[in-house]
C-alpha cells in the first residue's frame, strides 16, 4: 500500500472531518484513505472503483464518494456506470479504533461523472461534468439518498467543485 508521499495520484478530493481525520480520494489506487489525525497514520482504506468526489455530514458521520466505472463492450466502447456511496464513519477512544461501513449507494438518471461533491442542509449537491450540470439528492441521517434532478444544466465549463457562500440574500 502507498502513503501519501508516494506517487499514488491523481488524488481527486479530500476532506477533514470534525474528528482530524482526513479522508483521501484516490481514483488511480481505487481506494479512500482515511488518516487519523489528518496528518498522522493511515487507519483504514475503503475500496471504491475511481474516487472523484467527497463530502461530509458531520452531524451523522456520514462520508459520500462520487465514483464511476466503465464496462467494456463487444464494440470496443465503454458503458459508464456511476454512482454515490454512503459511508458511516465510527469512532472509538482512539484513532487506532476508527471504523467505517457502507450503508448505501444511489444512482441518478444522467448521472455519468460525478466530480464536485458538497453536503448543506439535509441535501447533497454533485456538479456532473458530463452534462456539465449540478444535481441533487435529498440526504436523510439513515444514509439513504433521494435523487430530485437537476438544479442547474448547461454549466458553462467542466465543473471539478464548488463553495457555498452564505450571505444576507
């Protein structure tokens, strides 16, 4: 296994929970890498075919990874299938007892490449670059997903991540 000082890239994504512990997407290894504290040893990995995207719920503990994968055909094309996985994270009295399952996944009609990944409010947001749009999910604290369609279509570029801005508007 590598470390994160080796040549392992690219690394598509990470987040740091309210825990310190960092959580590393890595779509070439196929693997998140989960690091307690952010910037000690590596606790645990989850295998996870191409990693692009993360977000957290820090209330439920709950880590979702945007990934996707391609399925061969006779005709030398790729069917791409992707998909959003739920992941509980569990922590002990230590770092050394860091624990983490998944619980669900969810698709979405024209989902193809989720890359952008951000939880607000009871709700996930996934910019997808191939439609160049930004989706949503309703993200209940069970760790089920409901997908609701597309809140912005025809981006103007290839969207990789987004910030929410909270103002007086």
């Amino acid at each position: 296994m590598r470390t994160l000082d080796e040549k392992s890239g690219p690394l598509r994504d990470i987040v740091i929970d309210e825990s310190g512990c960092s959580h590393v997407a890595d779509r070439v290894d196929g693997l998140v890498r989960h690091y307690c504290p952010a910037d000690g040893d590596l606790v645990a990995s989850s295998k996870v075919t191409n990693p692009i995207g993360l977000a957290l719920d820090p209330e439920a503990n709950l880590l979702y990874v945007g990934s996707y994968s391609c399925t061969e055909r006779p005709s030398s094309t790729c069917a791409v299938h992707s998909r959003i996985m739920v992941f509980k994270l569990h922590f002990g009295s230590s770092p050394k007892k860091f624990e983490i399952e998944k619980i669900s996944e969810a698709v979405a009609p024209s989902m193809v490449h989720p890359a952008g990944l951000l939880f607000h409010n009871e709700t996930l947001f996934v910019l997808e670059q191939t439609t160049r749009s930004l989706v949503s999910f309703t993200a209940r604290r069970d760790g089920n997903l409901t997908y609701h369609g597309a809140l912005l279509k025809d981006l103007p570029d290839v969207p990789e991540q987004m910030l929410i801005s909270f103002d007086d508007c």
